[in-house]
C-alpha cells in the first residue's frame, strides 16, 4: 500500500519510539554524496573549453580527462569524462560524413 518495505517501517516506527515526532523529521540520502567535483566545478572547467567549442572547434572527452583529472586531484577514468558531459548536456550534433558501411562503388 505505502510501496515500502517491512523493514523502512520499522525502521519508522523504532525512530518513532526512541526520538519521537523529530525522529522522523531528517533530510533524505539523496544527492551525490561521492563525487570527484561539484556540479559548479564541473560547470567551470567545460566553461573554459565552450568558447572553443563555439568557434567549432571539436572538443573530445580525450581532452577533457586530463583537465578534469587535475581538477579532481587524482586519476578518473575515461567514463567518468563522458558522465560530466552527459550530465551537463554535451553531446555531439554533427552527423557522421558517410555511414561506416557504405559501399561507395556500388552507390556510384
């Protein structure tokens, strides 16, 4: 009915028992309470390469890591670049020149 678990209203009541009414006032656990940067920080550093980007020029995850790795004080992987740009809305909008299996010959 309430789409919880038997154990989280437990958890309630016995917060309840000990604690009262202000046992079951607390913030939640939501939020990203392990990552490298801040979303500002992140929002900084893509800053200083969309000018570039502007200008067309292409701007890579490749490019990004090392920036962002220094930024965060240590080595973060490749698919920790990808996530700052998908979480800030980058993504590539060029199509591709030719589709990977075109035959040229036979389309002439």
């Amino acid at each position: 009915m309430l789409q919880v678990s038997t154990q989280a209203v437990w958890l309630w009541v016995g917060q309840y028992n000990r604690y009262g009414v202000k046992g079951l006032e607390r913030e939640g656990r939501g939020g990203r309470r392990w990552s490298y940067l801040s979303l500002m920080e992140e929002e900084n550093i893509l800053r200083l390469f969309f000018e570039r980007a502007a200008k067309g020029e292409v701007i890579t995850a490749k490019q990004l890591h090392p920036v962002i790795s220094k930024a965060a004080g240590k080595e973060v992987s490749l698919d920790y670049v990808y996530r700052v740009l998908h979480r800030h809305a980058w993504r590539k909008i060029g199509p591709r020149p030719r589709h990977i299996k075109a035959d040229l010959n036979a389309q002439q």
